[in-house]
C-alpha cells in the first residue's frame, strides 16, 4: 500500500478523490494525516499565495510537513492566474499535489494543467 501523504488545508478527506474518470496512475496515494490548516480571511485573493500571513508560512518554510494542498475552489488559492502558475510550478518542483475539490482537475496531466490555468483566467476576471 502506497504511503499515506500528509495534506494542507480545511477540508477533512480520507481519499483524494475529486479527479473525473481516475485511472491508478493519477491519483496520489490516500491523504490521511492532516498537516495543517492556512485559513487566510480577510486577505485579498489577488495577494500571491507566498505573501499570505497564514499560507505563505506553510509554502515557505513548512514545505516538508505536507504533501498535498487542499481547497475547496481554485478561487480560494489565488484569483491571479499568474500566482495560480507559480504555485502549480512551485508544487511540481517541490513534489506536492494541488487539489481543488469543485473543479476536479488532474493537475499531473496536460488536460488537467490547461484546464486549471484557463479557470485561473476566469477567476481573476470576476
């Protein structure tokens, strides 16, 4: 059984689940420790996910207590599509996995990734 990932965020699931049509190679391995919650309120979302008071410290200098980041909409991470990237590039490069529950994308696809970038457009528009 692969090795339970320990999660990032407010949501409390026992299986990473949110992804359309799953195949065995897309999903992470179950989330069942809970890292952390970063409950930023009353900050702007436009404000980069790394200058968050609460997130930015996770990102920043807790990255080896968590494996996956949670949110319940993209729209809850960032509502610039460029901080979206940098946190997608940083995620890849630091082996985290983002999940956004309503959407569902796979982000370890090219879909997914497109997918996810054009919502980040949209969210930053409204």
């Amino acid at each position: 059984m692969p090795q339970a990932l320990c999660r990032l965020g407010r949501l409390h699931l026992h299986r990473v689940a949110a992804w359309r049509d799953p195949t065995p190679r897309q999903l992470p391995p179950p989330v069942r420790r809970p890292g952390g919650e970063a409950e930023d309120t009353d900050v702007s979302g436009s404000l980069s996910p790394f200058k968050r008071p609460k997130l930015g410290k996770w990102l920043t200098s807790k990255a080896d207590e968590f494996d996956v980041i949670i949110a319940a909409k993209m729209d809850r991470l960032t509502r610039r599509s460029m901080h979206f990237n940098e946190l997608l590039e940083w995620a890849q490069q630091n082996g985290k996995f983002i999940v956004c529950v309503e959407e569902g994308f796979d982000l370890s696809t090219p879909q997914g990734k497109m997918m996810a970038r054009m919502t980040a457009v949209f969210a930053e528009a409204e």
